[in-house]
C-alpha cells in the first residue's frame, strides 16, 4: 500500500516536457571547422611544396645558367684580350719595321707613336742587356720603372707607379721593341656590357691586383691571401668557377680564368642576389598564384563545407531539440541526395516518435489515474483503519456501554462522512431493538425505541428486522423514506437525502445483540471493500459491548459480593454479641456455683456443672474464632507491627504451652539462635500463631516431644514446631490449612476451634508463608515464615 | 479484704437482668450492700439523689435501649453529682472498634463478657484503688 501510495505521488506530478532553446550545439563549428582545415591543408600544402620545389629549381638554373655565362664571359675576355695584345704586336711589329735607329731614337719613338693612338709609350730596349736604349713621353718618374722591362721577365701587364700598364713586345735581333698601352685602353677590355645587370669583370696581376672598372686596388700587399675564393684561385692559377663571397664582401657567382702567358686572371662575378632576382620575381609569382589557388580553394571548401553541413547542422539541431523533447521538429531539405534520404528518415523517425510519445502520454496519463485512484482508495484504507484501531482502543479503555457506543457512533459517523450512524441494541428477550447511541452530519443525538414487531413487519426499519432474524448484513439503495427517523419536514428539507444506507448485524459468534445502521449520502457508499470494513467495526462494536457487559456484570457480583461481606461481618459481630450475652450468664452463674459460694456440691453436682462451665467456655472459644476469622477474611482485623523480640516473645508463649502439656507425657524443647535481630511484625499476632501451633502439636501429641525451632535465613525468620504425635495423611495435610475447619477435637479432650486456619490468615497477613511436613504416624512440622525488615526496606524482600 | 466494702454505692445499668443478677450476686459476695440497678442510662440521671446520694462504681454496659453507654458516660461525665464515680464499661462487644473507642472515652475500666468470675472481685478492687483495668476477656 505505501509502494502504491508513492507511485501515485509520482504519478500526480508527470515530468513536464519543457523544450529549451538551443542556443548553440558547438556543431557548425565542429564539422564546418575540420572539412575547411582538411581542404585547405590538402590544397594549400602540396602547392607550397610545389611552389618551393620549383623556387629551389629556379634557383639552382639560374645559378648554374649564370655561371656558365660567366665562364663564358671569361673565357671571351681573355680572347678578346688575347686577340687586343695580339693586334698590339702587330701594330708594335708595323711600327718597328718602320724603325730605322737614326741618330735621334727618341723621335723616332715618339713619331712611331703618334702613328698608334693606342699606344702611350714606346720603349726600346736592348735585348741582350735589356737597357732601355729610348722611350718616348715618359717622365723621369716613370722612367725607373721601364729601367727594369728589360731586365726582368715581367708579366705583359705591370704596374707603372700606381697605374697599371700592359706591356707588349716585339724583338727583334737584339733590340726589343716594348709598347705601353695605357689604363684607358685596358679599361676598354674590361669593361663589357655584355654581362648582365650588375655582372663586373676584373683582371687580376700577380701580387693581387685586382684591376676592375672602379680602379686599382690591391687585393693584399703581401699578395699571398686573398678574402675572395674566386681571386685565391686565380692567383694560384686555376681556371674554374663557383659561388663564394667576394672580397668586398658580397655573395657573388664568379669565372676565374688564369692565362699564365699573360700573367693575368679574368675574373667574371655577378653578385647572387642581383642573379637572383630574377629567381625572386618567379618566386613572388609562385606564392602570389599559391595564394591565390588556396584562396580560391578556401572559398570554394568554405561553399563545399556550408553546403555539405548546413543540413547535417539542420538536422543535429532539430535532433537536440527532439531530445529535449520537442517532438513536432521537421526538417526542411529538399534534396535528392543522401542527405535528403536522411532528413525524409529523420521525419519520418520523428512523426513516429511523435506517435509513440503520445502513446505513451496516454499511458502514463493512464496510470497516472489508477495511481490516483488507488491512492484515494489507500486514504480510506488508511482512514478505515485509523477508525477500527481507535474503536479498538475505545473499546478496551471505556467500560460504560453507553458512553462506548456513543463514542464508537461518533467515531464512525465523522470518519466516514455519514449522513446518520446508529446503534440498535436487542433487550433480552428479542422482542425490542432499542435505538442506543445515534448520531447525524448536524451532531444531533436521537434516541428511541423502535419495535420489532412479527421481525419483518416493521415499516420504514424493516431492514432492521431482517438484520436481525438471520444476521446477514444489507444495504439498502434508492431509500424511500430519506432521512432518519424523525425532525421536522423543515430539517428534513436542509438536510442532505439518504440515498443508501447498510445495516450491519452487530454478532457474537452467532448470537445477534443488534446492528449498526449506515446512512449515506454518496451513491458509491457501501460497496464491496467497504462492506468488510464496516463488518469488521461491527465485530469490533460486538466484542466490546460484550466486553463492556460481561465488566458491568462483574463489576455489580463483585459490589454484591462486598455487600455481602459486609452484612456477614455486621451478622457475625452482632451474633457475637448476642451469644455473648446469654453466656455470660451461664460460664458466671456455673463458676459462681461450683466455686460454692452458694454452698457446697456433691461429686456429681460438681461434675455436671464443670460440663456446663466447660462448654461454655468452648462455646466462647468458637464465637471468638468465628468473629476473628471474619474479620481477618474481610480485612478489617487490626495488626500493630513493630520491632519485636522474638525470643522473649516465644519464651513467653512456651510457658503457656507446658502449662498446656501439664499432666501429659510430652517435653517442649526450643532451639532459637542466640544473635537473632529484631523482627517487625505484630507481636501479639505472633504469638497467637505460634499458640495456636503449640496448641495444636500438644492436642495430637499423647506421649512424646515438641520442639520449636527459630531459623534466619535470606531477610526472613523460620518457625517451626515438630511433633512425634500421630501425623496426618497426605489429602488431611493438604486441607488442614487451606479450609476454614474447626480443628479436630480427640474425644472431647481438647476444645476445638478455628486455630490453624485463623494461623494461616494471620501469617498471611504478616506477610509471610505457613505449611505442613507430615508422615503419618511419626508426626507433624508445621512452620510459618515473617519478613524481617518493614515492607519497602532494600534488601529483605 | 483489706477494704471494706459495705459502704460502697454501685449502680449497674444493664438491660439484661440475668447478667445484673449474676454481677449483683459476684459484688454481694465481695460485701457490697448498696447494689441499684438501672436498665438505661437515661434512668441513672433520673435516680433520686435521696435514694443514693453519693455513687462511688458504675458498671456501664455499652449496648444500651434508647442510649448507649457513651452516650450515657458522657453526659454522667458532665454531671457534679458523678464528678468522683469510678465507671466501667461492662460490655460483649470486643471488636476492635469498640474496643478503641472505649479507650478515647475515658472509661476507668473495660470488663468483657463473659466476665471472669473468679478475676472479678480482684478487677473491681483494683480499679477503685484507682488503676485503670482493660480485660479482654
């Protein structure tokens, strides 16, 4: 039931369905993202490699293209030199054919060379000597330095002061013949335009000249090192080419060309980023086309991408929103290839979805109203069972009848919601159904007799009848007398109408005592579950108005019963005094004549009236038990306890015994411990039972001992008393205490009286325990316990 | 017989003249002359002062026609005339009850039924030698 009752709980509130806007998923990014970086890096990667391979390609054919170019170059610069100095021979052999070494050599000279403009200086040296035998145009300076052409063996070019000379010569016989050509014209051979933009050529000397179109320089003075590789190689004489760094400094491609016959390097350099930029214009190209082909290629991806993501975008955005529970999302493409193939899917998954879902709110909706349902009923269960447990309660915590159907009228009345509840009780005989405790909505009380005439006759409450005749419930619906039994037409009009109502036989077993009447307002009332509930109370009711009248019978045996008590007490007392009064006549006047104060007796008369006397005495003895007996039985016989000495006590009450045993053969012997404590109790009440025991073991004791024992032991003292009398059997034993017999007297020796039973009250009363050990024929033990502290004290329980 | 006793005035109220015979007789014995019966207490008060001046011993029985021997102790208990008179309850009802409400009456002796006959004279001696006597019976 509580399972139910906590699904219902759920089931009342059902998840609401709230779909949330979808802000952003992170999928446009996602998918757009990585189709765009894979197009580019597909595109934008090979096309730089390529861009750079070419670029490197370029590069290197430029190189090698250029070097080639300048070996050529060089290679053409030394013909061409060659080829000049060649022509200056030539021209220096003209002029020395036309030599005729007159007596003026030196204007011969100077006329041989006005013949050549090429020339600055004609020297004429001898060949054998080498002095210079004329010159022309020379001054003095200079003139040192041609002092030694003929010695040595210089190269064609030489250094003239600081002026570069080239040298040409002609022999013949001994003379030699030696034609200056100056810088000018040496200039002309260097430079030549047909080296490209920024190409230079230099011819080097030996000593590390370096003789270029900016001027002279000299490379080193010591002429040994050189910074440039090209210009190292050359002195060495090498012919070759190669990429170096130039001796000012500037990454160059150069042609080294050494003529050893000349004793003059050509060295043809273009300075590599001159060469190369015609390499970096490619290049710029290359990289402005590769971005424009990634660019292109971006755009396009970035239209590829959009138009392949777009709708999967579409569709995973629709898809969230259908996770979130929004089940009415369609998509909107209309495409015929697989993406439209998948959003026509994705609708049709969603309408179906949409149809299970709303299934499913069906269902749930369903159960949530069994759930409701089911709650509800638990809430009358609940209800229903609060009210059995409360008429349970009821009826065991309230005895009065009247007051318990009231209260179970009352109860039922207000847990239901009944429009009328009452209680009809049968007397004895059957005959009347009484109407007990009734209570209606308004909280009125009607109470009255309704009868049961012929047990089906009865009008309007026939129903009652029939309850009652075979003791099976009813109920009654479509009521044709609405509305009780009684009020006015006006209260009757202001109250709600009856329009079902159940009778309930109120049974014990099959015994019907009455039944418990319904009436409902609702038209639901009263159906199957209820039935059983309603039976159940009635069961309940039934048991507890059995309950209350079996408590009020008992309640009124046990006031008869002290009643009875009471008047038995009074009978007895003035019975006690009624004999007392005639008795006392006769024990006086009979001890008054046998005391002879009226004269003397005779034998006989003495006899018979110690008979009278005697008897009167027992007579007195009896009134006295019976008084106290009664007395002890109702409770009202006092007892004074205080601290007590036992010892004294029994010692006391053993003189009286032996003055009792006077005349027979019986020894008394006591055995009482010499550290015995103080005992609370009654003293006089005491010694009465311990007389009465004494007593008794001396009336059944012919020839022998009585002992009396005193024993401590766990808060409680023992007495006892032993006889070696007759004993008793088993069944006499059992009896002797336990009924209110007089003790049996043995053949009008002893009086007898109620001794043994006043003991056992009186023991009882003391708060302890009397019995009796016995062996027919060797005698009897009677003892008696008594607590030994106060009642309530710790320790002696 | 150390006292004498023939000048001693008792007066016994008891309703039951077989028992104020029997007591008659028991104080004859110890040589009382002057014995009146009375059977009610009211009867006592009525008694003329000439027939008995002077009362020295009341036996009070306790249940009594028209008042009983309280009632009667405690308007002889208010009367000059009684002010010396030694009064005994002489009674068969022992019950506990009575029995203390003898005690708080102030009654000088309490004499059960049936009396002992041979205690009697020994009981009545004492209490005019004015010890307070309680038997039981």
């Amino acid at each position: 039931m509580a399972q139910q009752a906590v699904e219902s709980s759920s089931a009342n509130n059902p998840p609401q369905i709230t779909p949330h806007p979808v802000h952003s998923l992170g999928m446009r990014g996602g998918l757009g993202k990585t189709l765009l970086v894979a197009f580019l890096l597909l595109t934008i990667v090979p096309l730089s490699l390529l861009a750079f391979l070419t670029y490197n390609q370029i590069q290197q054919d430029t190189g090698r293209k250029l070097v080639a170019s300048l070996e050529a170059m060089a290679a053409l610069k030394e013909a061409y030199l060659v080829d000049r100095i060649e022509g200056y021979e030539r021209e220096l052999t003209l002029l020395a054919s036309k030599l005729e070494e007159s007596g003026n050599l030196t204007a011969e000279l100077e006329t041989l060379l006005g013949l050549d403009p090429a020339l600055t200086e004609l020297v004429l040296v001898d060949g054998k000597t080498g002095a210079v035998l004329a010159r022309s145009g020379i001054s003095g300076q200079e003139s040192r330095v041609f002092e030694s052409l003929g010695t040595a063996g210089q190269g064609l070019v030489m250094m003239a002061g600081d002026r570069p000379m080239l040298a040409v010569r002609h022999s013949w016989d001994d003379r030699q013949l030696v034609g200056l050509v100056g810088w000018d014209a040496l200039r002309e051979i260097i430079v030549d335009h047909d080296l490209p933009d920024g190409g230079a050529t230099s011819l080097v000397l030996e000593g590390g000249w370096v003789l270029s179109t900016e001027g002279l320089n000299l490379l080193s003075p010591g002429g040994e090192e050189a910074d440039s590789e090209g210009i190292a190689h050359l002195l060495q004489g090498e012919i070759g080419s190669g990429a170096y760094v130039n001796q000012v400094g500037v990454p160059v491609y150069g042609a080294y060309r050494w003529n050893p016959e000349l004793g003059v390097g050509i060295l043809a350099e273009e300075s590599q980023s001159r060469a190369q930029a015609a390499g970096n214009a490619l290049t710029a190209l290359i990289v402005g086309m590769t971005l424009a082909v990634a660019l292109v290629t971006s755009a396009l991806a970035a239209v590829v991408t959009r138009r392949v993501t777009r709708p999967i975008v579409q569709l995973t955005e629709k898809a969230a929103w259908m996770a979130r529970g929004d089940l009415d999302q369609r998509v909107m493409i209309s495409r015929t290839d697989e993406i439209g193939v998948l959003a026509r899917a994705f609708n049709r998954m969603a309408a179906e979805l949409r149809v299970l879902y709303d299934n499913l709110e069906a269902k749930v909706a369903e159960r949530t109203q069994q759930l409701e349902a089911a709650n509800e009923q638990t809430q009358v269960y609940l209800i229903q069972l609060a009210t059995s447990a409360e008429v349970a309660r009821v009826a065991t915590s309230i005895r009065d009848l009247d007051v318990l159907l009231a209260t179970v009228v009352t109860l039922i009345d207000q847990s239901f919601e009944l429009l009328h509840t009452s209680i009809y009780l049968l007397n004895e005989g059957g005959e009347w159904a009484t109407v007990v405790a009734s209570r209606d909505q308004s909280g009125g009380e009607d109470s009255r007799s309704v009868p049961v005439p012929d047990r089906v006759k009865g009008e309007g409450r026939a129903v009652i009848d029939r309850v009652v005749t075979d003791g099976r419930r009813r109920v009654v619906r479509a009521v044709p007398h609405s509305n009780g039994q009684g009020g006015s037409e006006q209260e009757k009009q202001l109250q709600p109408a009856v329009v079902c109502e159940m009778a309930v036989p109120l049974k014990v077993k099959d015994r019907v005592l009455g039944v418990l009447l319904l009436q409902s307002g609702r038209v639901d009332d009263f159906y199957d579950g209820q039935q059983v509930v309603y039976q159940s109370l009635s069961d309940q009711i039934s048991i507890a108005i059995e309950n209350a009248r079996a408590y009020t019978a008992e309640r009124e045996t046990v006031e008869r019963l002290r009643e009875l008590d009471r008047i038995q007490s009074q009978f007895l007392t003035n019975m006690s005094h009624a004999l007392r009064t005639p008795l006392n006549t006769i024990i006086g006047f009979s001890r008054v004549l046998l005391k002879e104060l009226d004269g003397p007796l005779n034998e006989v008369q003495r006899d018979d009236l110690d008979a009278i006397y005697d008897s009167g005495r027992q007579l007195l003895g009896l009134i006295n038990d019976m008084l106290e007996l009664s007395h002890l039985e109702l409770g009202v016989a006092p007892f004074a306890p205080s601290d007590v000495d036992l010892a004294e006590t029994i010692s006391g009450v053993m003189a009286t015994a032996r003055a009792l045993a006077r005349g027979k053969a019986v020894q008394l012997y006591e055995e009482v411990p010499s550290d015995l404590p103080a005992v609370y109790t009654d003293g006089q009440r005491v010694r009465q039972v311990i007389l009465a025991l004494l007593t008794n073991a001396v009336k059944f004791t012919a020839d022998g001992s009585i002992y009396l024992r005193v024993a401590v032991d766990d808060g409680q003292v023992t007495i006892s008393v032993r006889d070696t009398g007759v004993g008793m059997p088993r069944e006499e034993r059992e009896r002797i205490l336990a009924d209110v017999l007089p003790d049996e007297a043995e053949s009008g020796q002893t009086r007898p009286g109620f001794g043994l039973a006043i003991s056992k009250r009186v023991v009882e009363r003391l708060g302890g325990r009397i019995w009796v050990d016995s062996v027919e024929g060797s005698g009897s033990t009677f003892s008696f316990t008594l607590p030994i502290g106060r009642p309530g004290d710790q320790g002696t329980s | 017989m150390a006292r004498d006793l023939r000048n001693l005035r008792v007066l016994i109220v008891e309703d039951n003249v077989r028992n104020y015979a029997l007591l008659a007789r028991l104080l004859s014995f110890m040589g009382v002359k002057q014995t009146e019966w009375k059977r009610s207490g009211w009867h006592v008060l009525e008694f003329a002062r000439e027939a008995m001046p002077q009362v020295d011993l009341i036996l009070l029985d306790i249940h009594l026609p028209e008042e009983d021997g309280y009632e009667v102790l405690t308007r002889l208990r208010k009367d000059e005339r009684f002010q010396g008179t030694k009064i005994v309850a002489v009674t068969a009802d022992i019950t506990g009850q009575n029995l203390t409400r003898a005690q708080t009456a102030g009654f000088d002796g309490f004499l059960a039924k049936p009396i002992d006959v041979d205690l009697f004279p020994d009981q009545i001696r004492r209490i005019l030698d004015g010890e307070v006597v309680w038997d039981l019976g």
